[in-house]
C-alpha cells in the first residue's frame, strides 16, 4: 500500500514537474534549433552546448538555467518513481534479477552527472569533459529504455493493463494540464 501511494506520488510529480520543463524549454528554442543543426538531439560536446548556450540572449540563458534546476527535480523525482516501480515488480512477482532496482539510480547518476556538467561548461568557459557524450548516451538509454522494460515486465508477464494505462492516462493528462495553464 506504502509502496503503491508512493509510486502514484512520484509519477504525478515527474509528470507535473515535466510539463514545467517542456514550458521552460519552449523559452529556450534556440537553443534546441541549434542542438538539431550542430549535433545530434540526444547527445552533443560541451563545446557545442556551450556555443549554443552562448548565442542565447540574456532572457534565454536565465530560462535555460531555470530549466536545469527543475530538471534536478524531475531527475530526483522520475528516478524515485523508477526504483520505485523496479522495486514493486521484483518484490511482486520475478526476484531473478534485483540489480534492475540499481539501474535507476545509474540513470539518476548519469542525468546530475549532465547537468553538473552543463553548469560548468556555463560557469567556466575553458571547462572541458571528454566523457560528457558517453554520460548524455547512457542517460538516454536508461531514462527511455528502462520504463520500457518496466512497463513491458508490467504488461506482459503480470498482466497489469488497467494500472498501466491509467498511469501512462493520467501523466499525458497532468503533463498537458500544466503546459495549457503555463502557456
């Protein structure tokens, strides 16, 4: 019951605290216009964030470091809703594999691990990282590909349909709830 509430709390607040990142980052579109010409969407150099970072006018470098602070937030949240989920389906049903409740915590690890970087980049102009791209590359493929897994181990093997959709309902709803009152 604990487990379940907590797991409902965290998903609607990712789920309200997105919807919050995707109106900050609508304020910093050009940074992203500048992500699709200079490199790839999921992953870029610190050189490239920083000279798309550094084309920004004043408003929109403000807004982009709103943006990473809420997305600390969302990182916290949406890593504690994974664990939570990998927690509740291993204690469920399947114990084979517990080292899937340490992958959010890898994906939390990776995600700080970016903005920290990021921050840097921001604050000191000659900072460099050569692993930045291998940590964006490894946030990606966990924050994308583990609630896949999850919800798939959920769909498939424990034939929890209604919880699930519920879910995925109720979080499109908050995430379009909040871009429609902040818009």
């Amino acid at each position: 019951m604990i487990i379940s509430l907590t797991k409902r709390i965290t998903l609607v607040t990712a789920s309200l605290l997105w919807g919050i990142l995707m109106h900050l980052a609508g304020e910093v579109s050009p940074l992203t216009a500048s992500f699709k010409e200079n490199s790839s969407l999921l992953t870029c150099s610190l050189e490239d964030f920083r000279k798309a970072y550094e084309a920004l006018g004043a408003a929109q470098q403000e807004a982009f470091i709103s943006l990473l602070k809420y997305d600390n937030y969302f990182v916290l949240m949406y890593g504690l809703f994974l664990g939570i989920y990998a927690f509740e389906l291993w204690t469920g049903r399947n114990k084979k594999f517990p080292w899937v409740i340490a992958l959010p915590l890898l994906y939390m690890f990776f995600d700080y691990t970016e903005n920290y970087l990021m921050k840097q980049a921001i604050r000191h102009p000659g900072f460099t990282w050569p692993y930045f791209t291998p940590v964006q590359t490894g946030k990606w493929i966990l924050s994308l590909g583990l609630p896949l897994a999850l919800l798939i181990t959920d769909l498939l093997i424990l034939k929890n349909y209604t919880n699930v959709l519920k879910g995925i309902f109720c979080s499109i709803l908050l995430i379009a709830s909040v871009l429609l009152i902040l818009n």
